[in-house]
C-alpha cells in the first residue's frame, strides 16, 4: 500500500468480527460520495450502512436547531432500529466532525474508527466566522452559484483537478444540487462544535486517521494531532489526494479501510 504510514498499528488490538461499518458523508456530498467503499466493503462480507446526514440525499432537514449532537442521535436511532449495539465508525470530512460527535454521545457504540481529512480541534473564531459567512451565502439565490464555483475546488488536490477533471465536474453537480438550507444548517453545526481531543484520548480502539498530502482544508499537522491523540492512531498520508479522499482515492482508501476492519496486514 502506498503512502506514509505513523503510529501504534501494529501494537493495536484487532477489530470485533463482524462489527458493521457506517460510512459518514463530507460537506456539501450525500451518501453517494461512499459508492466504490461501501460496494468493496459488502463484497467482502461486511455489513455497511451509509446514511444519509439530515438534510442530505434523501433524508429531511426537520427543524431542530443545528448541532452536531443531533446527527450523532439520528445515527444513534438509526443504528437501534437496524439492531446495531456497536458499529466501526467511519467519517470523512463534515462526517468525522459527526463520529466525534457519536463518540462524545454514545462512546460505547464504537468498536473502531476512521476519520478522514477532519481535525479534532474546535474552530477558531476565524474559521467559524467564516462557515457563519458561508452558511448566509448559500441561501442567497443571487450569489450561491459563484460561492460554490469559487469554493467546490478546494475540496479536491491539484492532481485530481489537473488528472481528473471528471472528478471535479461531479463534485460542483453534486454541490449545486445539495439543498442550500441544508448546507446553511451543517455549516451552522460544523462552526459550533467542540474541542475533541479528550474525547479521542478516551476512544481506546482500533483506530485510522487519514490525510492528503493535498488537502487545502486540513494540514498534515492537525491530522497528526488527531492520530496522536488517539491511544491506538495510527497517521495515513494518501498521496495525490485532496480533502475527498474516497473519491480522489477510492481503491488506496478502500484497502486503508480493509486493513483497519480486516487487519489484512499490508500497508
């Protein structure tokens, strides 16, 4: 497997076979961006669920006010219905502000853990300023469609833009088609959220951080901090890959996936 590997690894503990796999979105996508992940994952075996976040793909926004804690409860219901008690947790971007937020909520419910191109820090005033600014935008019909052409880039590397501009293309569709209120509402959420790194010193599981060297969203060095606070983190660097590794990277982000779940032993 390609890329730069740190961390406990081989010391950690195996993951419980069987423990279903939930998959969790980035911000502004749906349950789609997932697609070559959770078709790989089930041929192997496993049980995959992939949610839809409120207000995304198929699922209603409702009207409770934004919070992270709130997604983290509708997996929580979800999951009961299914007759899931434990699941391995899975969040790329937007979706691994979620799982933290699952672990704060329900800690007992993960068995194992991926987060992906997300950081375990709070916003600074700044950043949250600026999803606040965003979050008005997007609901402005004279002025979102120059928000997303100017900003979708920046979710993907330089080598997807300049090798796969197909991969672009299908992004900003899948950005202009997300419901603004949504995106508002999540944008909302995302600048109110928590420090997690206590919480991530007490998820003592098998657990995988996953960066891009390309990513313009989350630096190498945040990523590291999440790892590190992670008593079983281990740091992947995905070469090439920008802030949507699943899509930018989809067979090397499968393998990471199937060695965390699978400890199918070549990284």
């Amino acid at each position: 497997m390609s890329g730069a590997v740190t961390g406990a690894g081989a010391g950690a503990r195996a993951v419980t076979p069987g423990l279903p796999v939930v998959l969790l979105h980035a911000l502004p996508l749906s349950s789609a961006m997932w697609q070559a992940q959770a078709t790989a994952l089930r041929e192997r075996g496993h049980t995959v669920i992939v949610p839809d976040q409120r207000g995304f793909g198929a699922e209603p926004l409702g009207d409770q006010p934004p919070s992270l804690d709130t997604v983290a409860d509708d997996l929580a219901a979800r999951l009961d219905a299914l007759g899931h008690p434990q699941v391995a947790l899975v969040g790329c971007s937007m979706g691994g502000y979620a799982a933290m937020a699952f672990l704060r909520r329900h800690r007992h419910r993960v068995g194992a853990l991926a987060l992906l191109a997300t950081r375990a820090t709070a916003d600074t005033p700044e950043q949250a300023a600026g999803r606040r600014a965003f979050a008005a935008l997007v609901v402005d019909d004279d002025r979102r469609d120059e928000l997303i052409t100017r900003t979708t880039p920046l979710l993907l590397g330089a080598t997807t833009k300049a090798e796969r501009p197909g991969t672009l293309a299908e992004v900003l569709a899948w950005s202009r088609a997300a419901d603004p209120r949504a995106v508002a509402w999540a944008q909302e959420a995302v600048a109110t959220r928590p420090d997690s790194v206590e919480v991530l010193r007490a998820t003592d599981v098998p657990a995988l951080v996953a960066i891009g060297t390309e990513d313009e969203l989350v630096t190498v060095d945040e990523a590291a901090l999440t790892a590190g606070s992670l008593p079983q983190g281990r740091l992947v660097t995905v070469p090439g890959a920008g802030h949507l590794q699943p899509l930018e990277a989809p067979e090397l982000t499968t393998r990471l996936l199937t060695t965390l779940l699978d400890g199918d032993g070549t990284r």
